[in-house]
C-alpha cells in the first residue's frame, strides 16, 4: 500500500482541501485497512479497495465539519413560508417512501439501517449476514437505484 500513498495524498487533499487533513486521512486509512487485512486480502484490487476507504473516511471527515447555525442567529422566518416548506418536506418524504418501496428487500432494510437508525457497516454486517465488501455493495447500487429513480 506505500506506494499509493502519494495518490492517496492527491486525492484525499482533492476532498479535504488542505494537506495537513489529508495527510491525516490517509493515515487513518492506512490504519483502518491494517485493521482489516483479511477484507484487504481477499479484495479482487486491494488498490480500489484503498481508496474506497480512504473515500469514505473523507466523507466522513466533511460530514464532521458541518456547522450549525444557531436558531437565535437564523433569520426569522414566516408562518406562510414555514408552512410551504413543511408541505415541501411532506411531498419529498412521501416520494421517497413510495421510491423505497421499489427496492428489492434487501437494500431497503440496508438503507434503513444506515440513513434512519445510523447504524455501523459492522453492526449491519452483523444483522444482515454479509460481509463488509456485500453491505457497501447492496449501499451502493440502492442509493444508484434511487439517483436514478429521483432523476426519472
């Protein structure tokens, strides 16, 4: 894996926006793949599989840095536009049921699991019967189903 680090550091620096977070992306990534040597191996590109990982951490790391306004500092808003945004929400949330119901079983409950009770890959895997590489994969191509669905 040593030498992909530069790429990874490209990459990771490409999402992160800077080289002291992206250094400590691929870091971290080295880490979590060391941890799982045994995915690692079986991996039909163990490069792929490097930087699916180091992807997803830096997610996670930008999912991190989201900052909330505090609800003194928003600026007010009206009844009339609270309303029609409670009615928007109402209509997005409603497609997206009626979306969900058109997935095969098995990536709904996935689906559910990782968006609605936030749970880890290895609790999902734990649940579910799958391996680590079959939970991604059944993430994947729901919310590819669902991209396409939202599209159409």
């Amino acid at each position: 894996m040593m030498p992909m680090q530069p790429r990874m550091q490209l990459v990771a620096e490409r999402l992160l926006g800077g080289a002291t977070e992206a250094e400590d992306a691929v870091q971290e990534t080295f880490l979590a793949l060391w941890q799982r040597q045994g995915e690692l191996e079986r991996a039909q590109n163990p490069g792929g599989y490097a930087m699916q990982t180091l992807k997803h951490h830096c997610v996670s790391q930008l999912r991190k840095r989201r900052t909330w306004v505090p609800l003194e500092s928003a600026a007010e808003i009206s009844d009339e536009a609270a309303e029609a945004e409670a009615g928007l929400m109402e209509e997005r949330a409603a497609r997206l049921d009626g979306m969900m119901a058109r997935l095969p079983e098995r990536q709904r409950v996935a689906v559910r699991m990782k968006y609605i009770d936030q749970l880890s890959h290895e609790e999902m895997q734990r649940r579910l019967g799958m391996t680590s590489t079959n939970v991604y994969a059944t993430l994947s191509r729901a919310m590819s189903t669902l991209k396409s669905m939202v599209k159409h």
